[in-house]
C-alpha cells in the first residue's frame, strides 16, 4: 500500500501534467484543455485499433477458444445434474 508520501508525490506529479497540458493549449489553440476536447471526454471511448490493423491469426485462435471456453461454462452453468439446492 502506498505510503501518504508517495500519495502526495504521486498528485503533485498529475497536477504538474495537468498544468503543462493547460498550458500547451492556451499556447496552441488559445483555449484550455477542457475546452478543446470538451466533446471528446463526454464520448465513450471505442478502440479502432482492428480496424487499422486487422488480428492476426493468434489473435484470432485466441478469441475463438475464448468464446468457446465461455459457451462450455454457461452450459454447464444450466445443466440441472449440476445443480446445488441452496441452504
């Protein structure tokens, strides 16, 4: 667990990545952060990564075994010889 030290430490350190941020903004585009990407924080945050860069086959396996693993268990899961009587 982290000491309080290392708290403080840790949140002077976001603080003084905030405050460059701020200032890079006011520098480039004349607005604060919050202000240019206003739109973009309230937007829930979709990776595209496979749409530039399609799996590759390991990627692929593993979904699949993923997905198989996961149908096996919801099955098992409704199997009513597997069934245990609550208490």
């Amino acid at each position: 667990m982290a000491s309080g030290e290392e708290i403080q430490s840790g949140t002077r350190q976001v603080s003084s990545q905030k405050n460059k941020c701020t200032v890079f903004a006011q520098r480039v585009w004349g607005k604060s952060w919050a202000d240019v990407f206003a739109t973009d924080v309230t937007e829930e945050f979709t990776p595209n990564d496979f749409e530039m860069h399609r799996p590759d086959w390991f990627v692929a396996r593993r979904r699949r075994a993923i997905s198989k693993l996961k149908d096996f268990a919801h099955q098992m899961l409704l199997d009513p010889a597997l069934a245990v009587e609550a208490p």
